[in-house]
C-alpha cells in the first residue's frame, strides 16, 4: 500500500485509545516487539494478530490486536462466539474469573467505567469492520478504509463489540496444508523480472486490448472473417513457449515470427467458419455458403489459372446440385461440403497465405513494440534500475522447492481500494476494478501468508493481489465465460486420491486462483511468487516429487511439456513420478499424446471416457457454484510417466488405479445439472456433423488445466449458430 495508507492506518491507531479511555495522553499500541520483556503469548493469539503491549497512562500492560483495531486487559480467548451464527454468544464459552457472562468488549468496558475518564479524556469510537477478511484470525485488517468513511463513522460513536469472525467459505477447493515432497536445487532469485505494479499492469492491459483490436481488424480487412474464438489467448501461450523477451505476458523475442498456431486457426477459417451442424438446413445452407465464398475468393486473389478452374468447376457444380436436389439427407450434405473441401481447400489457402502470414507477423511486430514500451516504463518507476549481473553459478544443494524469489526489490506502490459486494470483493485502482469470490480472496491472504518474505505488514497485499487479478483477466479477454478453460481444474476427489494414493504434492500448471496445492507451476513467477508459485514448468527442475500435470491444451505447450518430462526423468535417479492429464484426441491424434505413449518411462495409462468425467472451471474465482463443474466432450488420457526409483515407490497398482477411477465415477455423479460454462448441448451423435479437418484448430480449446497455459472460454452460443467457431472432439466442456 502507498505511503499515504500506511499513514492512515497509524494515524488510526494513534487516536485509538488503550483500553481504558483518554487518546490524548497516549500513542498508538506498541509493536509486540517493544513488549518484549513481558511474557510472550501463545503462537495461536500470536498467528491471530495479539500482541502484549504498555499502556504509558495506565501504567499496565493491555492486549492489542493488529488486525481488528480491539484492546482488551484480559488475555484474549480464542474460540469466542461467531457473531454471525450466534449473535448473543448463547452458545460461547464462559470466561474465566466473576465475570463469567461478559464477554472481552463488556470487561474491557467495565475496567475502564471503573477507573473513570480524566477531565480531557476523549474516547474515538472504534468502529469495527464489517466484512471479516483475515486468513487466520477472528477479525479484520482494515484494507479498504478511506479518510472520509473514518471521517463519517467516526461522527457517531459506537461502542466496541467483540470481533467478527473470519470469513468461511461454504465449500472449499483446495488443500493449503499439503507440505511438499519436490525437490530441486537451490536458486539463485529472479534477476531478469520487474516487480508488479498497478500502474505498469494498467498499461498492459490497455496496450493487450489494443493488440486484440489490432488482430479483429487484420482478420475483418484481409479476410473477410472474424478472427478464430480464443486464438488469440492460444497465441498467447504457444509464443510464450519459446519467447525469450522480458514481458511476462506479450511476446517479444520469438523464432520463428510466424505463430503457427494462430497461422493454422485462421487459415482453418477460411474462406469461411465452419459451425457445427445439427439440422439437415443448416447443412444445406452451409453447404452454400462455403462454394459462393470459395469462388469469390478465388476471383478476387491473384491465383494461379488451374487454381481458378478446380475452384470454379467445382464450386458450381456443388451449387447446381443444390438446384436439383432437394431431398438429400443431413449426411449428403456433409459429405458433399467434405468433398469440396478436399477439393478447393489447397487452393484457397495457397492464394491466401502470404495474407494470413501478413497477419501474424503484424501483430507479433505490435507486441515486440508494445513490450519495449512497457519495459522502458517499468524501469523508470523502480528507485533503483537493475544491472547486468553476471549469471550466478548453479547451486548444488538440495533443498525443497519454494516459491520463487525476486532479485529486484519492490518499490512502494499506489493504494488500492477494496470493498465487498455481497459475496465478491471488489479491488478498485484508477477506476478499473477487479473481482474475485471472498472464499478465494480468503485463498489469496492465506498464499501470501505463506510464501510472501518482504511484506510482513500486508502493506503491498491489495496492490499485489489486483495485479495478478488484472494480468489474468487481460490474458483471458473480456468476453463472458473467455479464457476459463485454460484454467480448468481437476475435481477435488481426484486431487485427494492423487495426493493419498501417489504422493502427489505440486501441480506443474496451475496458478494462484485455480491451484489445489500451496505449491505449483504457473506462467508469471513475477506476479504469482507472491502467493506460491515456483515459476513457469518449462524452467522448472524438480529432483525428485510426485506430480499432477494437466496443461492448457496447447499442442505446442503439450509436446514441449513431453520434452521436458523426459528430459528430467532421464537425469534423476531419485524417485520421480509424473501423473499427466491430456485430451484422448484420436482423429488425428497429437504428437504429444503420441511421444507419451511411446516413451519408455510410460509405466500405465488409463482413460476416462467422454461425458463420464468432469473438471472445475477456469473461472472458479468469480463464477457462481452451481457454474463451478462441466462435464468434458472427449475423452481424457491419464498417463504415468516415472523413473525406475519413481515406479518403485509410487506405481500405478491396480487398487490405487481403482480408487482413482473411483474418484472421478464419484465426482460425476454430483455435477450439477444446471448449464455449465462452455458450448450448448450436443448429443454424442452429433460430435461429428462438423468436417473433421479442422476440428483441433477451430474448436474452442478449453483445458481443464491451469495456468502457465492458462486461458481460454467457453462458449453460450447454440451448435447450430454460423458465427460460433467449429466444435470437435477437442472441445474441454460441454453443457449437459
């Protein structure tokens, strides 16, 4: 937080009086450091934000707690009564000594009525927090206190009521209290990331938004077309494998500068999108549609003469087939667009594929520019620039993994607003505001609480917690429901199965708001390590451990993903597992999937069919619980990658096999039946009306998986909806 809310809140503290009355004689409560002669307290009260301090006018030690702004002369108890569940304490243990009835605000009242104010004593009201938001304690730090809400609250004394009880989510996704059991080599901290900082993420997220209008343009003029649903989240992800820029989100430093990813989805598109198909007049029209615009495509490029009389031939004897038959079947229909395709296909792309490169190299050209900008920016604000420093020698120690650590130290950063809107908390800088559900937002506190080393304070919280939400946000996109299938997640039971079966302890794609782990991979160490993430999986080395991996369904991230598992599992003589989740794509298959199966530490692979699983979605943070799980369209390969030392201690035995099986047949069986996030309903017959060609390319890719690799959406569109992209197999969700 700024220098101006740190002012704020001790000025605070310093108009509140100790326990028994008068401010004007006394200072704010002393640290529990300056009361360190008297006996120390419980680590419970100690976690809870108690400390012993010296009232200087009464001459005797008081109990502050830095969370709630309460003082008390008794010890504080722990356990006191919620005052949301149980308003008049009916159900509260009674306190020691004659004055069993009272709880700690009533005694603290009474001592002080006793001893009587001084003729200028003059008591502030101490207004308590109404929103209860502390991971571990019984009340509230004060975020999101303004100078004129104090201001108004503090016109009408009140009197000083016992603390309200921490927030509790009614359903929990997530196991903070897993230790790990990764293990890599001691590193050195992150020399080549800048700190967050709102202001910086503000300009990225307007500069990421004007590169996204930048590509709808290019698309709209070049081609004729919308741009592909999320190719641009997948853009994202497939350049950030090989990108050596400094930006953690635009790339800037790639080889080669055409993305093949987005190159194969827009050329997929062309020269129109196909949708997918479930009445025979869809089909027909469709039909239609691709012959009038593969001739007028054809017409309008400069294409070679044997290109322009394949495309016109057959684009018009499709059409007179039209005229003459009227009683063809959805299925005739289908094979006939098949067939066209196969025909005019190679000729279209080859007249329009210097365009689609044009495009693809325009934008990376925007983000190199973009990055350079926001680079040059970013050091400006920092009070002391980094310097080259010579690469640090690689450590040998052993030690478990942690998160990761930045070389550069954070500058002081601007206030960040908070408040509550019923059941999410809004985080407001500049007047871009960013949302998250408070079970996650109490996530968040309890992340940071555990991997945060240079803000003991909580000062830099809100400032960090809205720059991981905006540069999320921003990775996504701004539609309903975009970008979440990059962060889907596995089910809880599988996650419990994994960690009692496996000894699964780390998620290698994940991120801060999907994770189930305190301990996990994720895309943007500069942003994540706040809150536990060891940094992207691709540099990540583990020694030794048990891991989950369920990637963004990216083929490029997947089949580099393989490449490192390989990699790691060929160096390590300590026991080593890799537990993979990947789409059972088969028509055509992946390469990774492929180089999986064959590999030599494969030791099993089992497979979930379609329809008969789920995952939780990527937008679990703000969607609504009855949204939180959908069930997949395809089917899900679950393979077991481990070293000799890693099968010995960890193998996939038919009875450990069972119980996983056994947790996703579990987990299905309470799904929701309410719509879920992703495309509308599609019957299992159906999964095929579209041509199979473009299936990978165009569907929209949404992984259960999380974040280094995170982001996509889903789609409300209806299966029958021209303007929705085509669907396949491939498709994460679907509603059932």
């Amino acid at each position: 937080m700024s220098n101006d809310s740190q002012g704020l809140v001790k000025g605070e503290a310093a108009m509140m009086l100790a326990p028994s009355g008068s401010a004007s004689s006394q200072g704010p409560p002393l640290s529990p450091s300056t009361a360190s002669k008297a006996p120390e307290l419980p680590d419970e009260l100690v976690q809870a934000g108690w400390s012993k301090c010296w009232s200087r006018r009464e001459n005797r030690p008081y109990y502050f707690n830095r969370f709630t702004n309460q003082s008390l002369w008794e010890v504080p108890v722990l356990g006191q009564h919620d005052v949301i569940s149980d308003p008049l304490g009916l159900n509260a243990a009674p306190a020691e000594g004659g004055d069993s009835n009272l709880g700690n605000g009533q005694r603290k009242r009474r001592s002080s009525e006793e001893q009587g104010g001084g003729p200028n004593s003059f008591k502030r009201a101490k207004v308590e927090p109404t929103t209860p938001i502390s991971p571990s304690t019984p009340g509230v730090k004060p975020w999101s206190s303004a100078p004129e809400d104090k201001q108004a609250q503090s016109a009408t004394p009140t009197t000083p009521s016992p603390a309200p009880a921490p927030y509790r989510p009614a359903v929990i996704y997530w196991d903070l209290d897993v230790q790990t059991n990764a293990v890599i080599r001691e590193q050195a901290p992150a020399s080549h990331h800048l700190p967050p900082h709102p202001e910086i993420e503000l300009q990225r997220a307007q500069l990421v938004t004007k590169l996204r209008q930048h590509y709808h343009e290019l698309c709209h003029q070049r081609e004729g077309i919308d741009p592909p649903r999320e190719s641009f989240n997948r853009w994202l992800l497939e350049r950030k494998v090989i990108d050596k820029g400094h930006d953690p989100l635009l790339p800037s430093d790639c080889d080669p500068v055409i993305s093949p990813s987005m190159f194969r989805e827009v050329m997929n598109d062309i020269p129109i999108r196909l949708s997918r198909i479930k009445y025979k007049e869809e089909a027909r029209k469709l039909l239609f549609k691709y012959a009038e615009a593969a001739k007028k495509m054809i017409d309008s490029r400069n294409a070679s003469p044997e290109s322009r009389k394949v495309v016109k031939w057959n684009a018009e004897d499709t059409m007179n087939w039209l005229r003459r038959d009227h009683s063809a079947s959805k299925e005739d229909y289908m094979d006939r667009l098949e067939h066209l395709r196969q025909q005019c296909g190679p000729h279209v792309a080859a007249v329009a594929k210097d365009s689609v490169e044009g495009i693809c190299s325009k934008i990376y050209q925007l983000s190199a520019e973009y990055s350079r900008r926001l680079r040059q920016t970013h050091l400006s604000l920092l009070q002391d620039p980094p310097t080259e420093a010579c690469a640090s020698p690689p450590q040998s120690r052993l030690v478990y993994c942690y998160p990761v650590r930045l070389a550069i130290p954070s500058p002081p950063l601007p206030r960040v607003e908070l408040h509550f809107e019923n059941d999410m908390a809004c985080l407001r800088f500049r007047g871009e505001m960013v949302k998250v559900n408070r079970g996650h937002f109490s996530k968040l506190e309890l992340l940071y609480r555990y991997s945060c080393i240079d803000d003991p304070r909580f000062d830099k919280f809100l400032s960090r917690v809205w720059c991981l939400l905006k540069r999320y946000q921003v990775m996504f996109g701004s539609g309903a429901n975009e970008g979440s299938g990059l962060q889907g997640a596995l089910p809880v039971l599988v996650f419990e199965t994994l960690n009692r079966q496996f000894g699964v302890s780390f998620e290698c794609f994940a991120s801060p708001l999907n994770c189930y782990f305190k301990q996990f991979c994720s895309a943007f160490p500069d942003t994540d390590g706040f809150f536990g993430s060891r940094g992207p999986f691709l540099s990540f080395c583990p020694v030794s451990g048990s891991f989950e991996a369920n990637p963004p369904f990216c083929e490029e991230l997947m089949d580099a993903m393989v490449t490192h598992f390989e990699d790691l599992l060929d160096q390590s003589s300590e026991p080593l597992s890799f537990i993979v989740f990947v789409p059972e794509w088969r028509d055509p298959v992946t390469p990774a999937l492929t180089r999986m199966e064959g590999s030599r530490f494969l030791r099993h692979q089992l497979s979930i069919p379609a329809y008969e699983h789920e995952y939780r979605s990527g937008s679990q943070h703000i969607c609504k619980r009855d949204e939180m799980y959908y069930r997949a369209v395809h089917g899900t390969a679950v393979l077991f990658l481990q070293n000799d030392a890693g099968f010995a201690k960890w193998a996939p035995t038919p009875e450990r096999l069972a119980e996983l099986t056994a947790a996703y047949r579990a987990s299905s069986t309470r799904i929701s039946s309410l719509s879920s996030p992703g495309p509308a309903h599609i019957s299992p017959g159906d999964r095929d009306s579209a041509p199979k060609t473009s299936d990978r390319t165009q569907s929209n890719v949404l992984s259960p998986s999380g974040h280094d690799d995170n982001n996509n959406n889903n789609n409300n569109n209806s299966s029958g909806d021209s303007g929705s992209s085509s669907s396949s197999p491939r498709d994460k969700v679907s509603t059932v």
